[in-house]
C-alpha cells in the first residue's frame, strides 16, 4: 500500500517496502554433507522523506549467500558460511541516483563454525 508525500501530494512506497523482492534457495543433503546456495533480490525502497525534495532511496541488491556443512558424526559438524558473494553495496540517494546520499560497504564476509552436540 501506498503512502502520501507530504512534500508533493503523490503517492509514494511505504518507507522500508520494496514493489518487487524475491528469494531463491538451492539445497543439497547427501550423507555427511550438505550445501545451501540463498540468492536474494530487492529493488529499490524508500528509506525516508525529507523536506524540499529531498526524498532518500534505498538501491536495490542481488546477494548470493553460500554455506557448506560436513558432519563428522552425530555430535560433530563443521560449517563454512560466506554472505554476500556478490560484494553488495548499501547505496542510498536523494530522489535520482545521481544525487548520492552514503555507500556503506560491508563487503564479502567468511565464517567457519566447528558446532558440538551433547
């Protein structure tokens, strides 16, 4: 659902929603071993109004996420996580794209896990 601008009287995105997102996610099991692949999609969402025009914009992302797990027994797994394989950006801008508010990048980030159950 829509919101009104207060600046223009237009109906704009609720601050936070993105029209269109989408989330695929591939997985496979098979004895000790196992691989999740997470590709996720969002186009770009209102992050807040400001006044004069200065409406800011949040860019849309593709982030591909991967984790692959190997499992020594039932008490004992091991776990490598990468997240956004795709080095996405955090951008946001005032109402066109060329008028950049901040870029935080967060870059690609890897995990290993050693897990125990008892």
């Amino acid at each position: 659902m829509d919101s009104i601008s207060d600046n223009t009287n237009e109906p704009i995105a609720l601050p936070g929603t993105s029209d269109n997102s989408a989330n695929l996610v591939a997985y496979f099991e098979k004895g000790p071993f196992g691989a999740r692949v997470a590709y996720t999609y969002r186009e770009d969402f209102l992050h807040q109004e400001g006044a004069e025009g200065f409406v800011e914009f949040t860019e849309g992302t593709e982030i591909i996420d991967l984790n692959l797990d190997w499992r020594f027994n039932d008490q004992w797994r091991l776990r490598f996580s990468a997240y956004n394989l795709t080095d996405e950006q955090r951008r946001r801008y005032f109402v066109r794209p060329h008028l950049m508010s901040d870029i935080r990048d967060d870059g690609r980030s890897y995990v290993v896990e050693l897990r125990a159950n008892f």
